[in-house]
C-alpha cells in the first residue's frame, strides 16, 4: 500500500467520512497534510495509535491550537483511548505550560466528552494528600532522574529550596503519581511537551535520561519527537534529537 492509500485508511480510521474546511478551500495544502502525517509519520518508529494520539495532544495543547485539538480529542476516543487516559494527558501538561493555556485545553475537551455524553467529572486518579504529596513525588523524581535529585535540593539556594519542592510535591507529587496514565507514558509525553515549547535544551536532555531510566529506549524517543514533527516543525524536532544524540550517542 503506497502512502496515499495509507493515508486514506489512516484518516478515516481516526476521524471517519468527515473532511475538513481545506479539503475544499485549499485540497493541495490538505494533500500534503494527509499524506506526510497520516502516510508517513504514522507508520514511522514503534509506537501504536494510542500512544500517537496522546502525543498528538499534548502538543497541540502546549501549542494552543484548539480547534485542531478537539479534533484529535474525537479521534483519541475513535482509536481506544479511554476519557481518563485523555484527561491525564491533558493534566499532564500543567507544570510545564502553566495552569491557564491547560485550562484552555480541559474546556475544549469538556466540550467534546459532553457532545458525546461522557459523563463528568470522571473517576478521580489522585492517590497522593497532603500529608505524602511531598514524599511521593520525590520518589517519583529519584526513580526517574536518580540520587542526582537530593543533590539538587540539598545545594539549592536558601532563597531557591521552594522552588525544589513545589518540582517534588506538584510536578512529580500532584501529576506524576496519579493513575489513568504508567510512568514510561509520562515521562514520554513529557519529554513531547518540552520539546514543543522550544528553548527547553537543558530539561529535554535531562528528560531524555528520565525516559531510558524509565524504560523508553532511544528508538521510542526517535519515534515520539518524530510524530510531534508536523505540529511542532523541523527547528524544535531537530533541537530535541540533538538532545537525544547527546545523551544517547549512536553505537
């Protein structure tokens, strides 16, 4: 099958007989759209179409591209996608693209579980309180990133220490610990939010060595900068690979 009929398949299996406003208006541009994501970079690398659809989101959520995004919230349901996995990816991005534009996101997706009479709120995935947040979050951090974290927090600034703690308890604490989502799935849509937020080098590399401890080899790590690429283009996607290389040098 060449990459236009699999693009063909691949766009009805997600978003079914429907088109969009270009297929009429602008049928080249929508051509070339279709047949790079849906015939070429779908099929790329070793990850199935619910993983691809939670990195498609989390990257038009950290871009604010919302009409796009509740198309892709309709086509996460279509591939299996459950609303909690949705959700949790979406939560997902709130410390590294900040409470208002996640916000933005939830209400776009709310807009779409309700058109289809999913009920709200879902099932809460909080395991933490406020007594353990602290402590289960930096036990995330430490499995993630190692011992390196206690060095960090005990050489902090006086006048830096909070900020330490809030990346324990709210990042790692508030987010990284709940259910609906494993750790390796986190970590790799972590390092897919960063990467779409640009000028964020220093935390993709120490993410890239969060994923291999995590499990998530470089092929993995390939495959999902790979499938940002037509939301995020070719600078970002090319800054987070040098990323990769670095901390994971080919053989």
């Amino acid at each position: 099958m060449d990459r236009i009929e699999k693009s063909k398949e691949k766009f009805q299996q997600l978003f079914g007989e429907g088109v969009t406003a270009t297929h009429t208006t602008d049928p080249d541009f929508q051509d070339i759209l279709s047949h790079f994501i849906f015939g070429e970079v779908f099929y790329q690398g070793n990850l199935d179409d619910k993983q691809r659809k939670l990195i498609t989101l989390v990257v038009l959520a950290t871009n604010q591209t919302l009409p796009q995004l509740k198309a892709h919230v309709s086509a996460a349901l279509n591939v299996g996608l459950t609303p909690v996995e949705i959700k949790e990816a979406i939560y997902q991005c709130a410390p590294y693209i900040g409470f208002p534009k996640t916000l933005n996101v939830i209400n776009e997706v709310n807009e779409v579980f309700k058109a289809k009479n999913i009920a709200l709120p879902i099932e809460s995935q909080k395991t933490v309180d406020e007594d353990n947040r602290f402590q289960k979050g930096l036990d995330v951090q430490v499995e993630i990133f190692g011992d390196v974290i206690k060095k960090m927090q005990e050489s902090a600034p006086s006048n830096q220490k909070h900020i330490q703690e809030y990346l324990s308890a709210f990042c790692f604490g508030d987010f990284y610990t709940r259910g609906g989502l494993d750790l390796k799935m986190r970590e790799l849509l972590t390092i897919c939010i960063i990467s779409a937020l640009g000028g964020t080098e220093g935390q993709i590399k120490a993410h890239v060595q969060g994923n291999k401890n995590v499990g998530n080899d470089k092929e993995t790590l390939i495959t999902a900068i790979t499938h940002c690429l037509p939301y995020m283009g070719f600078p970002r996607t090319l800054n987070a690979l040098a990323c990769v290389n670095e901390i994971i040098p080919e053989n």
